[in-house]
C-alpha cells in the first residue's frame, strides 16, 4: 500500500507545474493519470488517498481521474499478443507462460486539466500576477 | 474554460531524476551502493551477516537498516563490527530516492567503499522507487514459492541479481529451483541468480565474490563508461 505516498508524488508535481507555468495551484481542474494493470499501482487506493491528501490545500478541488492501461503481453512461444490478466498469464493459442510485457507497466501524468480565465490579448497572464 | 496540458511523463520522473543524481555523485566518489530488497523474513538481515564476514577484510561497508519500526536488525548488524544506521521511514512501504541520500548522510560513508540498504520487507513497492543504488538484488526463500516471479514480475526485472535463500530447506518443500531459476529468466534474462543458505553458509562466498567484482569494476571505470540499465523510461 503506497498509494498515499505516490499521491503526495502527483501533488508535489502539479505545484512544479503550475509554479512552472505561472498558475495558480488553485486553478487545477483535474489531473489524469494512467495505470498500467499490471504496475504496482491500485487505481483504488489512489482514489481513496486523494482527497485525505488534497484536504486544506490549495488544490482541494482538483480531482483525479485514473484510465486503467491494459496489460498486454506477447508470447515467446507463438508470438501472439494477449491480455496477461484476462486470460489468467496463460497463452490462449498455444498455452505457454513465456511472455515479453508489451503494456501494462505504464504510471504516467498523461494531462492537466487547468481552468482559464480569459487571457488578455497582450500575453500576460490576465489577473494580478502576485496572486499565486 | 478548460484548458488541457498533455503532461505524458512518469508520476515518478522527479524521483528517478533524484535517483540518478544520487547515482553519479557516487560514481563521482567512487561509492558502491547496494539495495537489498525482499518480503519480510526472506533472511536479508542473516545473508548480510555472513556477506559482511567474508568481504571485510576487502571492503570497508556500511549499513543502512530500513525497517519500519524495531531496531533489532541495526543492532545485529552492529555486532559485525560494520558501520550501521536505523532509518525511519515514517511508516512508509518503501525507501525514495531522497530518504536514501539522507540515510547515506546519517551513516556518513566517508572512508566506505561499499553501502548496503536493507530496504523495507515489501516485494511490490520499492520495485517503483528507485533509490539512487548502483544495483538492486533481491532475495526469495524457498519457503515463499517458486511462484513468486509470476506474482511480482517488476521486482524480477529491476534486479541485477537474485539470491534463492534457505536452500537448506529444499527438501521439506514443494519448490523446484530449476522452474523457478527459469521463470525469473524468462523475466529478465541477464539476471545473476545464486542460490544460498545463510544458515550453512552454501553459496555465500559466490554471492560475495560477484559483490566484490561489482564495486571494484564500479570503482574502477570512468564515469563516461557507466551504464546504468534503466527500465522504466517513459513508452508511449
Ligand atoms: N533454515 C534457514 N533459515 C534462515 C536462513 N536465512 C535466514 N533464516 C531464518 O529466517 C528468519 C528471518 O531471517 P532474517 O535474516 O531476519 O530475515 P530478514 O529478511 O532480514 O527479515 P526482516 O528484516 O524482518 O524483513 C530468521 O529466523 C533466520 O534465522 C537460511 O538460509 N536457512
Ligand atoms: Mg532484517
Ligand atoms: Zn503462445
């Protein structure tokens, strides 16, 4: 169970990139992370721990969205590429065990979600630039 | 208004860019650092008795001891005569990179050549942190199954060695070394697998020569020359 510990892991990456972006850490919408089935990841745990982590911060509101990868693995034996877990790690073609990971391990930041204001056409960022 | 950041990078970029960093300032001070990972009673705390035994003459070593509460595997180890700390990990399941930089700081390896992590008894999470080590190995005991590679199979795959312990015991269990020894090649085909008892010593002086010959070859090549085998870059 390292769910909450990777949660403080996301929120200390959303902080990098809104300081990073000249954003505010409030203006966070949403953050969409991917799963791979077969990472040590529980999609889960993660959705339990967030709100324990994200309470009295300034990002309280953003919420967590998980997409669920796939664990598809190809066969050593036929070369047939299946998913590992429905079919219980076992070849449904030739029914050996041998097997190369093809996806399944991914645990990635795939977007942020930021709400906008309206930008002002000179480029700045809109709003007063001391509130962060 | 929404606006959407496509981000496409590992939740865990920042502690695998620490880790890295961590890495070449060991390379830079010619520092061996070693993490031992395995599921609880596994016999990680006994195989560093005996490693420690035989490569002190060798090696000046130190130990960091991870446990989650107790202390009595850093007292143990102490008994050695080697150089060792209690790290807290505040309940935590695993050890990041920037726990392990404070853990080398708190042992204080002036003068080592040689660090050894006993990381938290847990097969699953300190598979994803990487913590800054030269090499990861891993012990399985015969007690816990031949099996256990299909169970956790990224474990398998970010080791560079895995020692099979309490091979003593073979005879009272259903285990067959073989399939195992080749389930986990399947898995990662360059892993050193060693086959051991720390309980009659079996096996222990191959495991410490492969040690040995790993952080003298660590010592002894030039930065420029390190390949660090990484695993986990980012696959779209
Ligand atoms: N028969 C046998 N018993 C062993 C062997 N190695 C360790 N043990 C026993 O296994 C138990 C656990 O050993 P430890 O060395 O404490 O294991 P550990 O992995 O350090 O345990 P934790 O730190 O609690 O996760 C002890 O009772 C050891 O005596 C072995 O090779 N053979
Ligand atoms: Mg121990
Ligand atoms: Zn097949």
């Amino acid at each position: 169970m390292h769910e909450l510990g990777i949660v403080f892991e996301i929120q200390k990456r959303l902080l990098a990139f809104a300081a990073g972006n000249g954003l505010s850490p409030a203006s966070i919408a949403s953050v969409v992370v991917e799963v791979g089935e077969a990472s040590t990841v529980i999609p889960k745990y993660l959705l339990e721990c967030w709100p324990a982590a994200m309470d009295g911060t300034d990002m309280e509101d953003a919420t967590l969205e998980v997409e669920v990868i796939v664990a598809q693995v190809q066969c050593k034996k036929c070369g047939t590429v299946y998913p590992y877990l429905e079919h219980d790690k076992i070849c449904p073609s030739c029914g050996a065990w041998e097997c190369r990971m093809v996806t399944g391990q991914e645990f990635n930041i795939k977007e942020i979600l930021v709400y906008e204001e309206d930008v002002p056409e000179d480029g700045s960022l809109g709003g007063d630039p001391a509130v962060r | 208004m929404v606006k959407v950041y496509e981000i496409k990078q590992r939740v865990l970029a920042n502690n695998d860019s620490e880790a890295d960093a961590l890495r070449s300032e060991l390379k830079q001070e010619r520092k061996f650092l070693l993490n031992l990972m395995s599921s609880p009673g596994s016999g990680k705390t006994s195989v560093l008795m005996k490693t420690i035994a035989l490569l002190k003459d060798d090696l000046k070593i130190g130990v960091m001891e991870a446990d989650i509460d107790s202390a009595v595997d850093a007292q143990t180890i102490a008994t050695t005569g080697a150089k060792v700390v209690q790290l807290h990990t505040g309940g935590m399941c695993h050890l990041d990179a920037g726990m392990t930089r404070q853990g080398l700081e708190a042992l204080d390896t002036d003068g080592l050549d040689l660090a050894i992590l006993e990381n938290v008894g847990n097969l699953v999470c300190p598979a994803e942190f990487d913590t800054g080590a030269v090499k990861n190995a891993m012990i399985l005991s015969v007690p816990e199954g031949d099996d256990k590679p299909l169970k956790y199979p990224l474990m398998f795959t970010i080791c560079s060695v895995l020692l099979i312990n309490k091979i003593d015991v073979l005879p009272y269990f259903d285990f067959d070394l073989d399939l195992c020894i080749g389930r986990v090649k399947e898995l990662n085909p360059d892993i050193t697998v060693i086959p051991v008892s720390a309980k009659t010593g079996e096996g222990i002086d191959e495991w410490a020569a492969w040690l040995k010959n790993e952080v003298t070859a660590w010592r002894d090549t030039s930065s420029s020359e390190t390949i660090i085998a990484k695993n986990k870059e980012y696959d779209k």
